[in-house]
C-alpha cells in the first residue's frame, strides 16, 4: 500500500463529493528529510504540499472513477489551482472534500477543500484549496499503447476502498 | 435582455485567462491559443469546461477542437489536409478562418487556426 496518501474514505456520493482523512505522521520517511536539522536549525517536519495535492488527487480520482465504475483510465492531467494557507505537521488530521465540477466522457474537473485539525485542537480549519483536471485517457486521443487493464485502479486504491466500506 | 458582443468577449476572455494562466492584455482577438497564449492538448478540456460553465451550455470538445479530422487517413495525407479534409474541416467548423491554413495545410499548423476570435465565434453559433 505504498503511496496512499489518503488512510480512509469517509463519504463518497455517486459523481457528487467524497470526504477522506489522513493523519500525519512522524514515522513518515518523507518528513524525515522535510525538513532535516542543520547546523543552525533543528529539524523542522512539515508535510510537503505536492504530497497533499496528491491526496487530493486520489480522492478526487476515486470520486471520477467510481462515478463511471472504475472502468475509465482516470488519470491527472492539470493542477488548476492549488493554494496554501497553513503547513502540515505531525500529528495533525487532513481532511479532504472533493466535488464534481463536470464530468464528461474526456475526462472530469474537480473543485476541493483541504482541512487541517492540528495536533490537540478539536476544529478543523480550511488549509488549502486544490482544483483539479482529470483525463479519461482510453477516451481521449492517445499515441500511447496502453494496457487492457485498469492499471490506474489498482490494488492500493480498492484496498482502501474495501477498508472504507465502498468496494467488495 | 440578450447577451451582447462585449459580454461574449469578455467571458472568453476571462475563461482563457483562468485555464491558460495568462493576462487579460495578452488575450486579443486575434491571439492564437496555442502559438500566442501557450495552450496544450489538456488546456483544451479546461478551456471547454469553463467556457460550459460560464455560458451555460453544452460543448462536445470534438466540436470546439476536431482534433479527430487530423488522425483521420481519410483526410490527412504525408503530412497535410487533403480537400477531402478541408471540406470536411470547413463544415465542422464554420466559425473558424480556414482560408490562411488553406496555403499550407499542415498539420503541424493545424493548431495555429484555433484564434479568441474563432471561440467568441463559436459561442455565438451556440447562442443563436
């Protein structure tokens, strides 16, 4: 289950919205280096941003591709916008909301909200805003010789689909 | 009270500034979307969806940009549109000024047709 940036789905509504959690930890390698210690400043672990925007990526891309059944290729093709307002540290519950702005068969734009209950404190607050472009890519024209099989829903995705409850 | 001409533009406009990251100066009639503001292949779905959204209607992305006409062997030869091609392409897309892609009819080139103007003209057949 590498590279699962989301621990569990909470909600997801057919085509509509999807809710999943992930709870930051310290014994995550990537913290280690992000950022180490150094002569003048002591280690500084903060989850890096381009890994939230991939937990937004899996959780608006579960949203797509459970809304035709997983049978397109949903892949990411375009950040439309991805802003920050707080950092992420160990500790720390994020919560993402991804919502269907259109789907069509080339593919689907998703708007979404990252929320931050920091380490200790009862409320979530708004932390960053990530809109997203995916690619249907079967649909859309490719060069590419692709594989048959869904290769993009692969065991990780439905192994937390089955722990949420969602999938057989 | 009808949408006027002004108002198309300008949600054009503002629909190419979001998708494509580019000023509003930079988005002139003329400008081509992919040679003058950047454009790539995804941009054209972004570009689809929001002018749906801001105009509410309906757009099959292969109406707006029939990018299929290209990898079609019925029109394209070595390289170029065929006139089978170029019929083909002048009924799909009425809104567009074909006659300065006529010269060369490459299809590298092809991408060059796609002007602002060639979208708010677009627009308006859907409007109408």
């Amino acid at each position: 289950m590498r590279w699962m940036w989301i621990d569990r789905i909470l909600e997801l509504d057919r085509a509509k919205r999807c809710v999943a959690i992930k709870n930051v930890s310290l014994a995550e390698e990537v913290l280690h280096d992000h950022f180490p210690a150094t002569a003048d400043q002591p280690a500084c672990p903060v989850m890096p941003n381009p890994l939230i925007i991939e937990g937004m990526a899996q959780t608006a891309g579960i949203l797509v591709g459970h809304a035709n059944d997983f049978q397109e290729k949903v892949i990411l093709a375009k950040i439309a916008k991805a802003e920050f307002h707080a950092a992420a540290r160990p500790g720390d519950q994020l919560r993402f909301t991804a919502t269907v702005s259109r789907i069509d068969p080339a593919g689907a734009a998703t708007e979404g909200v990252v929320e931050r209950r920091a380490a200790g404190q009862s409320d979530f607050l708004p932390m960053a805003q990530i809109d997203l472009l995916f690619s249907h890519l079967d649909q859309s024209r490719s060069d590419l010789d692709l594989p048959e099989h869904n290769f993009v829903f692969s065991s990780n995705l439905m192994t937390l689909l089955q722990q949420s409850g969602i999938a057989e | 009270m009808a949408i006027t001409q002004e108002e198309v533009f300008g949600k054009v406009q503002e629909a190419l500034v979001d998708a494509l990251g580019v000023d509003d100066d930079e988005v002139t009639s003329e400008a081509k979307l992919v040679a003058d503001l950047g454009a790539e292949s995804i941009d054209f779905l972004d570009i689809v969806f929001r002018l749906e959204k801001a105009f509410g209607i309906k757009i099959d992305q292969n109406e707006l940009f029939p990018e299929s006409v290209l990898s079609d062997p019925q029109y394209v030869a070595d390289g170029k549109v065929t006139d089978n091609g170029m019929a083909e392409l002048r009924r799909r897309l009425p809104h567009a000024n074909l006659e300065a892609f006529d010269q060369s009819r490459a299809v590298s080139e092809f991408a060059d047709v796609f002007t602002v103007d060639a979208i708010v003209k677009f627009i308006n057949t859907k409007l109408a």
